[in-house]
C-alpha cells in the first residue's frame, strides 16, 4: 500500500486524537485513586491503561475499520494486517501509578511494514511530539532537529532497564557504568518513548535499551528518524522493531555507542 501526503494527514491527525484523548484520561486520573494490578514481578498496569487503550481502539475502528491495533494491554490481531497502528496507552505506568510525572501516550501506524505516522503526547507538561514519513518530526508545530555532540564526554545520554533485568543485572549495571564514565552523564526515566522524543529534541544525544516492545518505541523511532538522527539495534544493524533492542542516537555518536556496547553485552 503507497500512501500519499493526503492520506498521512490524516492518519496523523488521528494519531494526534488519539494521544491527546489518552492525556486528558491521564491527567484526570493522575494523583487519584485507582485500581493497580501486576503483570509480573515489578510490572505494573492500572485501570487507566486499560481505559486509555479502549478509548484509541474505538477511536481507529471508527475512523479506520480496516486498521488492525496492537497494543500493551489488549494485545494485538489474530492475523496479519497491511496497517496497524502500535499504541501505549501509558508509558511510563511506574512513574505514573507512584505519582511521578514522568509519562506519556505513544500510537505510530506501521503500513506493510514501514512507519508512516507517529505521536507521542506528555500531559503533563503540554508536549505534543509528531512525526510522518517523509514529512519531518515536530514539537508543538515547532521542527524538531538532533544534537550535534560529536563526542561521548560532550553526550548527555538516557537509558533503561527490562522488567526482566535481573536475568542480566551484571552486564547492564557494567554497560551503564561504562557510559557513565565515557558521558558527560547518563539518566534513566521510566519512558521508552519520552526518551526518543528528547532524542529528536536534541535534549539527549543518545538512547540505548534492552527488551522493549514495539508499541514502547514505534513512535519514538520515527522521530528521531525524521529529526535527522540514526536507529539501529544495539549491533548497529538494521532495527526490528519486534525484538525491541534499539540504539537511538544523532548519528555521531552512533558508531561509537555501537563498539561499546558490543564490548558489553551478550548475544
């Protein structure tokens, strides 16, 4: 399927909808009481996942019913589909069901496997990241444009860790302390996607991490794509967005971040 400019239009405006709906969900909620359930061990989902999810799900059935949706909290279509649009409902639930206000909704629209739109909303400081193939990446309407640091001491970079990190504890603290000692400074958020969109931004220089999924990232690797930056897997080959194991950066940071992560890092 070749979409034209028309068409990107208006996928993305239904991805904006679609986040900015999710944000007034979110800010509503946050700081109140509701209902938080384990998915596993320290992973988190609330109620208001749930909610936000079934609220962009019955949104692209109405606009888009031929459009398949996968997503964190209900899951994804029986059988393939052409277009399908891979949403977080939250991202960042931790920071969110603990009060911090460090999260975001995040929706992309895959089509025969490429990326075509992407959204990214942060209600709590009004932070609406955009992106369409071709099209460029955009902040409030403002273009958005990667950092130059040519060099790690000048880097400020952003990471995090799996919910299953302690099957792995030692070679990501080490690989963390390596950065460490090679950046300027290293931070870790709570949010995949946030992460990609300060990388877009230019705020961070370079983002690595470990067993995401797509919906965690579809968006935010559009971004920093059409910012003019670099998205690899962490060996520097080609990204796949189902394995989930990413390296971000501005692109002249990228070969370098790949030698030694490499050097950290089982297969």
């Amino acid at each position: 399927m070749t979409l034209d400019a028309a068409e990107r239009s208006s996928f993305l405006a239904t991805a904006v909808d679609s986040v900015r709906r999710a944000g007034q969900l979110q800010r509503e909620a946050f700081g109140g009481t509701f209902r938080i359930d384990k998915k596993g061990t320290i992973d988190l989902v609330t109620e208001v996942d749930v909610a936000v999810e079934r609220m962009i799900r019955a949104l692209i059935a109405e606009r888009h019913p031929t459009h398949a949706v996968l997503g964190e909290e209900l899951g994804g279509p029986a059988t393939p589909a052409a277009a399908i649009w891979m949403c977080d409902p939250i991202d960042g639930t931790t920071n969110f069901a603990h009060g911090l206000p460090v999260f975001c909704s995040s929706i992309a629209l895959e089509v025969d496997g490429v990326l075509e739109v992407g959204a990214v909303y942060d209600p709590m400081r009004d932070e609406l990241f955009t992106a369409s193939r071709g099209g460029g990446a955009f902040l409030n309407g403002a273009r958005l444009t990667v950092s130059r640091a040519a060099t790690l001491i000048d880097a400020l970079l952003v990471t995090g860790f799996p919910y299953s990190m302690q099957q792995k504890l030692e070679e990501m603290v080490t690989l963390f302390a390596r950065f460490l000692s090679e950046s300027r400074a290293v931070r870790r958020l709570g949010s995949a996607a946030l992460d990609l969109c300060y990388v877009a931004a230019g705020r961070f220089d370079g983002f690595w991490e470990e067993g995401l999924n797509a919906w965690d990232i579809a968006a935010g690797v559009l971004l920093v794509q059409e910012a003019g930056g670099r998205v690899t897997d962490l060996s520097g080959n080609p990204l796949d967005l189902r394995r989930g194991r990413i390296l971000a950066t501005n692109g002249l940071l990228h070969d370098e971040m790949a030698r030694l992560i490499a050097g950290h890092r089982t297969p």
